[in-house]
C-alpha cells in the first residue's frame, strides 16, 4: 500500500467517524417526522386555509365568564325553590352530590332575580342581564350543560383543552391550527381580559404541545392593549427592518441546521411584531368609531369601559381577519354575597355583549362569527355561607352537573333553549349537552369533523374533544 492510498482510507474513515453523529441525528430527525406525522417548519403556518368541510362560520369570539356564572339567577328560573328557601333538601335528592366546599344539608337560596319572556321567542331571562334580554332572538340557550370538573382550573382547562390535565392545546389554538388566519398583521389568536384575572391564567389560551405559533397572545387591558409599538428615540423604521433581516437570516440557518419548528416560530413572531407597529395604532383607535357605537357599547362609561372595550376590540379584530378572540371577565365565583356580586359583574358585562352581537347583526358579521359565552360551571341551588356575622352574604357552590352558556350567530339557531333541568337544577332532563360536544360543534361550524382534527404527538393522535364528544344537531340553524 502506497503512502498515497493509506491516506485516501485515513480520509474516509475519518469522514465517517467525524460524520456519524450528524447523519445519524438526520436520520433520526428523518424517522421522527414520519413518526410525528409533523410538517416541515415554516414560517407562513398562520396563512388562511381552507376547512375540509362546509362551514358556517370564519371566526370565533369566546366571551369567557370565568369563576362561573349562576345559571339560577340569570337563565334557568326555578319558582320550586322558593318553597324550599332556607331549609335543606332531603337526603334522596343531595346524597350523590359532589360538592366543593358545602355539605349536601345546606339550606336552599331560591333565586332573587325576576325573569321574564323576551323576544318572539319568549325566552325566559333574569332582570340582571336586560341588555342581553334584547338579543333574546338571536341567541340560543343551553340550559342542559354539564362537565366533569367542579373546581376552577381544571374546569377551565377540560372547557378549552378538553382535558383536566396541563399541557395540552386550547380551543383557540386548535382553530388557528386548523383554519390559520386572515390577518397577516394581527396575531391569529388573541386574548382580551377584565375583571380580577383567572385561576386558569394562560393555561386557557395555552398552545400546549403544538407550535407556539399558535398560542394565544394577550393584549394588556385598558388605553394601552399593545405595548411598545413605536420604536426607541433614533431607531428608524430602516434600521430596525435592517437588524430584523440579520436576526431573521441567522434564524433561519440555525433552523436549517437543528429542524426544530420552534425556531421557525419565532421568526414569525418577530415579523409579525414588525407588522403589528403598522397595523396596532389603527386596531386601537376607537375615535374612530362613531359616537352611536361607543353609545352602544357603552365604552365611555366607568361601571361597563374595561369589558365593553374589549368586546369593540373583538369586533375590529374579526373586521381584521383574526380567527378566535377570547375575552376573559373574572371573577364570578360568587361563594358569598351572590345578590350584590353577581349584579355587579353583569353591569359590567352585560350591555357590552349585548352590543357585540347588536354590531355584529348590522354589519353584516354574525353570520360568519360564532360568539359563545360562558363559564367552566354553574352554581348550586344551595347556599353558601361563609360569614355568618354578616347579613345577606350568602352565596352559591360550584355546580357542575347542570348549567347555562348561550351560543350567538356562525350557523347557530337563535330564539331558542336546548336542554331543561329538573325543578331545582339539580340534573338535566332533556338534551344534555356535555363540554366535548359544544366543542365538537364549534369546529363543525368551523368546518372541521372534530375526531379528524389532530396532531400527532407522543405516539398518537390528540384533538380538542380528547375521546368523546357529538355535534349537537339541535344547535344548527
């Protein structure tokens, strides 16, 4: 052997050796994605798409009413516990009860809300919600929700997750994921929030193991929703846009080399939070919305501004082409005095989401923009009472085995109630509607077939609706 050629074996052997860990990882980068079902990283994955199947409806907007609305006092009247009203139910009717803080012997708090039929459909609604009442035509009513979940986050999460446990995608999510977006400028999903803040926190608009692309992103509430979308004294739009190309071209070859699809969101995310300083300033100004609109909403007004705005933001961005907004009001987890706290929270709430669907209808939106509202459970016929010492300070339980959420506009059918409770609300006795069948329906009127929207991870197959789940047919226009 020549000198010559035992350099020319040195050389491949050395090539090998010095090469085996890369083609080895390539080769099982090659094997995961097979495995994964993923596709290549990109950073277009929030262009719009078309859904697999007719749809009724382009967006979403989730009017969240986290802690838990009480179903008995604003859309579910029960006249039959006005003979029970501070003395216990028998033991037949509570004993398979499972509650989170008070017994089953707890004295029953009939309803001091009056209801009365509105609309043409005569549907029955408290004289808490009267600007909601007004919309009574337009909105459907399921009285027969139930869930599996009686304490805050891991309701939260199975009613956007569609699982108790943390980490998975949230509904926002799945439908970005799906459906993409319209709005290259917007994020595709965006989180608006009031009120005191939620127990599930970002756990409810979290990406989980999809993409962070598709996790939801939060605007700050008040004048301010978007931060820092001008640039720093002596930063030109040229020089910014300069070392965003360099930051992006370096990405991109780290992206190139690794695969990992987390890099390729985050150079979306840096163009898209170039484009938003062009497109922010003018989603936020509301002085350009006539006077009569602020009037409808009510968005000059101290008790209603914080959610009212949000739900004028909600609209401006589904104009926009954002594909699911979710507005978050906390808290009402009315364990003590539910009169008092419970009308306070609707007087926030209540002409703002009336007005978002007032808006939508006249402009010509309501038909392509499901708005859902509601909350992760009910409360309980039963009283609560945390202060003896005080007057009037009774309050309800979480009560997850029969409650209310309304559904508005995207192919649902208005003027209408689907499901009733026994006469104390204590079970559903027509149509119950489980929290995997309102999603399941949510993405049918998206366009999907909910067991067929998946992503695979972890060896299987996950969607929103985990294992169950019906679309429920009495809900469609």
């Amino acid at each position: 052997m020549t000198p010559q050629q035992f350099q020319q074996i040195q050389s491949r052997r050395k090539f090998f050796r010095d090469c085996a860990g890369g083609l080895g990882t390539a080769a099982l980068a090659t094997l995961m994605a097979r495995e994964t079902h993923a596709a290549p990283p990109t950073v277009n994955s929030l262009l719009a798409k078309l859904p697999p199947l007719p749809a009724t409806a382009k967006n979403v907007i989730f009017l969240f009413m986290e802690g838990g609305p009480s179903q008995l006092d604003l859309f579910d009247p029960k006249p039959e516990l006005e003979k029970w009203d501070g003395k216990p139910l028998p033991e037949s009717i509570t004993k398979d009860l499972k509650l989170a803080f008070i017994k089953p012997t707890a004295s029953v708090l009939a309803s001091r809300a009056k209801f009365q039929p509105h609309g043409q459909c005569g549907m029955e609604i408290s004289d808490f919600l009267p600007h909601t009442a007004t919309c009574a035509d337009d909105i459907c009513l399921i009285r027969g929700m139930h869930t599996d979940a009686f304490n805050h986050h891991p309701g939260q999460l199975l009613l956007f997750s569609g699982t108790t446990q943390v980490g998975r995608p949230t509904m926002g999510s799945w439908v970005v994921y799906g459906l993409g977006s319209e709005s290259q400028n917007l994020p595709g999903f965006v989180v608006l929030s009031s009120g005191v803040g939620t127990s599930g926190g970002a756990s409810n608009f979290s990406s989980g193991f999809l993409p962070s692309t598709y996790a939801g992103t939060q605007f700050r509430s008040g004048n301010d929703p978007i931060l820092y979308l001008s640039n720093p004294q002596g930063v030109t739009p040229e020089t910014q846009r300069a070392n965003l190309d360099v930051l992006r071209d370096l990405n991109t070859q780290h992206l190139e080399a690794t695969g990992d699809e987390e890099i390729a969101s985050r150079i979306a995310s840096y163009e898209l939070a170039f484009r938003m300083q062009s497109a922010g300033p003018d989603l936020t100004d509301l002085a350009k919305e006539t006077q009569a609109t602020r009037d409808l909403y009510g968005i000059d007004n101290d008790t209603t501004k914080a959610f009212s705005t949000n739900c004028l933001l909600a609209r401006r961005m589904v104009e926009r082409g954002v594909r699911f907004v979710m507005l978050m009001h906390a808290s009402w987890d009315n364990h003590t005095n539910i009169g008092t706290a419970l009308k306070k929270n609707c007087m926030a709430t209540d002409q703002g989401a009336a007005a978002l669907i007032k808006d939508l209808k006249q402009r010509g939106m309501l038909d392509s923009t499901l708005v859902v509202w509601g909350g992760e459970f009910g409360r309980t016929p039963m009283s609560e009472i945390r202060k003896p010492e005080e007057a009037d300070n009774a309050g309800r339980d979480h009560h997850p085995v029969a409650y209310s959420m309304w559904m508005a506009g995207g192919g649902i059918k208005g003027g209408q109630v689907v499901g009733k409770t026994d006469d104390l609300c204590f079970n559903i006795v027509e149509d119950k509607v489980h929290v995997h069948d309102l999603q399941a329906t949510i993405l049918n009127r998206l366009g999907f077939d909910h067991t067929r929207l998946t992503y695979h991870y972890m060896g299987r197959d996950f969607r929103l609706t985990d294992v169950e789940g019906s679309v429920v047919k009495k809900l469609l226009v």
